[in-house]
C-alpha cells in the first residue's frame, strides 16, 4: 500500500479528480476550486506521477484501482464522485468496475473502456532522450523538446514534470523509466468483468478521437445509466482548452 500525493479544497460530498498521463495534480486545481463551493474535492497524484512515490514493476489500471481504493480508506471516504481524465478516466473506470458500491456518479474525460493503438512513443522518446545528468538549463530542456515535438503546448505540459533536485540539478517528477516500460499496460483496455449502473458522464473533445462514435454502444453496454457529451472547440485535454465549458456540464451532472 502506498500513500498517494494529494491536495484537498472544500466541504461537502467529496469529489475525487485523477488526471492522466505526464500529468499531476496541478492540471486540474483551477477546476477542483470551483467545485470547491459545494463539494469536498481532493485532487490526486497518481503513483509514478507529481510527488507521489515511484514505484517500479507492473503498473496497469487493476493496480491504480487499488491506489484509489487505498486512498479513500485512508481519508475515511467511503462513497465519491469520481472525475478521471484520460489515463486517470481509465482508472476511474476500473475502480467504478471494481468497487461500484464507493461510487455515487462517475464523470470519464475523453477517453473510452477500449485499447489505444499508442500516439505517446515520440513523447516518451524525446522525454528519454534528455539527459538530466549533465542538464544544467531549463531553456536547454525547453529547446531539445521542442525540437523533436514541434508543439510548444506540449512542450510546456511536459516541463512540468521537471524539477530541481537538492544537489541543484534536475529530475523528472514522474517515474519516466517506469511508464515507458509499462507503456502498453497504459494503453490496453480496463478488465471487464461486469457492468455500472450508476449514473455516469463520459464528455469528448469535438477535435478528439478518443471517443468514436462507434465506441458509444460499447460504452452504453458497460455503463448502463450512461451519457455521452461533446465539447466544442476542444481537443483531447479538455480542461485546458474549455475549463468553464467542463465545469459547467459536470456541475450541472452532479446536481441533477
């Protein structure tokens, strides 16, 4: 059992928000704080993620399923709202799958109960590709990356998980050697094993192919008191691109 990073903000019927892959739970603090008003929300650190622990050996969505389960029992949380984004929608999934009696809705962000053919091979290539043992400039890491992935939003997300160590250089946050080794556990599908009927939101990116329209059956079948929402005007990280759009749709689900 491992303790997992977290902040907390509000009072209420908890809300739990899990981020995804290169994330931490910084991406989503500006949202966890307007739900803040009603809900007692705890924004999580993955492990392997943030400034939760590094763990090596098998990392797959049974296994972060767990880490939730683990972190309510520690909080004394025994029913939530569960908000996952991508890799974080995954587990939230899982652990709905898994323990659907600690579920009150669930809320999954662009990303669907099916494998992923992968899109992250040159993200983690170039992440690799940086030596953090003669690293001496973070201008140098913004330049390397940005060279090699042309998109300096990305970029910028990424260098996030870039910090000083104690001898004054530097080190990732996330366990990099780890989620490269683990990569295809990241993109299969969650285990399967029964449904959810309790009420869930799943909303996508109109710019997204996350979710497909032929995935909405499949989904309907697993998450059977589900609905499906689409967001204009934003691509895969939708809490980036459409914040208040995001929050509006879920407060609205969680009051209905």
């Amino acid at each position: 059992m491992i303790q997992l990073n977290y902040k907390s903000f509000g009072q209420g019927f908890p809300l739990i928000i899990i981020h995804g892959l290169f994330g931490t739970l910084d991406n989503w603090q500006t949202i966890a704080k307007l739900f803040a008003e009603k809900y007692s929300v705890f924004i999580l650190d993955l492990r392997n993620h943030g400034r939760s622990p590094h763990v090596d050996g098998l990392f797959n969505y049974s296994i972060l399923a767990e880490d939730i389960k683990d972190f309510m029992e520690q909080n004394w949380i025994y029913k939530a709202h569960l908000l996952g984004h991508s890799m974080g929608g995954k587990t939230a999934m899982q652990f709905a799958l898994n323990y659907p009696e600690m579920v009150e809705k669930l809320v999954v962000v662009d990303i669907a109960p099916k494998s992923y053919k992968g899109g992250h091979e040159k993200i983690l290539n170039a992440l690799n590709s940086l030596d953090l043992n003669t690293l001496t400039d973070r201008k140098f890491a913004e330049a390397h990356l940005l060279k090699l992935l042309h998109e300096n939003s990305t970029v910028q997300f990424l260098l996030k998980n870039l910090s000083r160590n104690k001898e004054g250089g530097f080190e990732w946050k996330m366990n990099l050697s780890n989620l490269i080794e683990n990569y295809e556990h990241i993109l299969d599908n969650i285990i399967i094993e029964n449904h959810f009927d309790q009420p869930t939101l799943f909303i996508k990116g109109d710019k997204s192919d996350y979710i497909l329209e032929k995935d909405y059956n499949f989904i309907r079948s697993i998450f059977t008191n589900s609905k499906i929402i689409e967001i204009k005007e934003a691509g895969h990280w939708v809490h980036a691109d459409q914040p208040q759009e995001l929050y509006n749709i879920v407060y609205d689900f969680l009051n209905d």
